[in-house]
C-alpha cells in the first residue's frame, strides 16, 4: 500500500471507518422502507447459489403456466383481469407464498408489484438476493375481488397448482407471507405470532411463516421480526449447504 494511502491522524481513522460502517449499513437501511436492527456482529452468511436452471425445468413451469392461464375452476375466473402464476427463477432455494394477487398484481399479471410488493423486493435485497433469485407467488392465482380472504372452495381448487409449482421448483425453504398464507399451508388456526420464528413443513419442505409486507407498512416496528424471520432462513440455507 502506498503511503497517500494510509490514514495520515485518528481522525482521518475515525472519519474512513464512519463512511465505511455507513457505506456497509446503507446496504440494509436504504433499502427503501425497511429498516431493520441488524447484529453486525453476526454478518449474513455468504450467498448460496441455487441448483442450475435447466431448460426443462423452465418449461415444465412455464408449461404448467399456460396450463392455468385458461383456468375457470373456480368463479373468481369471472371477475380477474390476470391470472398472476408466479414469477422467479424456476430452481430457487426460497420460494415465498402470499396469499392471493391485490389490485396491482391483477392489472400487471405479477406477483407483489404494489407498494407491499416493493417492501418485499427491499427484504429480498436485505437478503443479499435479487427477486430474480428467488421465486414469488400467491395460494390463489386471480384476485378475489375487493381483496376480500379467499374463500375454502377457492382454496381448495387452486392450491393444487402451488402443489405443482413446490414440486418444480424443489425449493429448500418457503417463506409463507402473513397469517392467511401460513394458516392455510399449515392447516392450523394458530395464529402466525405463535407460528412465525420457527420451521414448519409443508409436502415435505421447511416452512418459515412471517408477516406480509402490507402488514409491515401498517406496523414498522414488526420488520425486525420478519429481519429475524428471514435470517433463520438463509442459515439453514447455509447449513443445509454444509451437511
Ligand atoms: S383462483 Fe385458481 S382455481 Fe380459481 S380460476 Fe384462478 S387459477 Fe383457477
């Protein structure tokens, strides 16, 4: 290292280690709208690649796409502007599930893509991931209208295709996105704060429940929750990495 290079006092010292810690905490804190406590001293652990892509897995899903394009199993086939099938890489380790498309998500045929939507992409960031990384989708695949909580029937018809979907996928981890999503996954009434910070499983893959971005910007203060949250995740990505 040359000399004009060193911190010259302690508080050139001072001032590089401030725009560093700044620089590093930027990071997570301008990630727009999240805001999380994060233990420094526990860092991240190093990013995992997913399982290639290969071109059947890519059509398989995409197949399975134009399958439920048409679909009219249920009435909600009437009132959708889209159908919102999902969207990600087809080989993710981590798939999150919300629970049905909003307004947004309906006219643009994508999944999270309001204001909810943008807070989950800063999480995923948070994460050290791109949406592109991961993949994201609902338990029903058009809008119920008014956002009003899917209906059993509704439920019971679509959740086959999520079925398909986990199966293509073979994702290690899904996060199930608020109380909706998790209880129904899940089979319970349990309410998602006794459920959230820990495993569960769904056909046969870890389940971490966590509370829906839109709840997040109704409540702030419960993202270190879901920080919480999504940290048991990527360290059973990282562990399950090792064994
Ligand atoms: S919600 Fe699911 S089952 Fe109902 S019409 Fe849409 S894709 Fe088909």
């Amino acid at each position: 290292m040359t000399e004009s290079l060193l911190p010259s006092s302690s508080d050139e010292i001072q001032e590089k280690l401030l725009s560093l810690v700044k620089t590093i905490k930027g990071q997570v804190l301008n990630a727009e709208n999240l805001y999380v406590e994060v233990d420094w001293k526990k860092p991240m652990p190093a990013q995992k690649k997913n399982k290639p892509v290969t071109r059947n897995h890519e059509e398989q899903l995409s197949s399975l796409g134009k399958d439920v394009a048409g679909c009219t199993r249920c009435s909600l086939a009437g009132t959708r502007k889209n159908i919102v099938f999902g969207d990600g890489n087809a080989r993710a380790n981590i798939v999150f599930v919300g629970e049905a498309p909003g307004a947004d998500e309906d006219e643009q045929g994508l999944p999270f893509v309001g204001r909810a939507g943008q807070l989950l992409t800063n999480i995923i960031k948070a994460m050290g991931l791109e949406r592109k990384d991961v993949y994201i989708c609902n338990i029903l695949k058009c809008r119920p209208p008014g956002n009003r909580n899917p209906l059993p029937d509704e439920i019971r018809l679509c959740e086959p295709y999520l079925k398909q979907q986990l199966q293509l996928i073979s994702p290690r981890i899904i996060c199930a996105l608020g109380a909706f999503a998790a209880k129904t996954l899940l089979k319970t009434e349990t309410p998602i704060t006794a459920l959230r910070g820990r495993f569960h499983t769904y056909d046969g893959i870890k389940l971490m429940p966590t509370y829906h971005p839109a709840y997040l910007l109704r409540n702030p203060s419960a993202k270190k929750q879901v920080w919480e949250d999504v940290q048991l995740i990527m360290k059973e990505i990282e562990q399950s990495d090792r064994s």
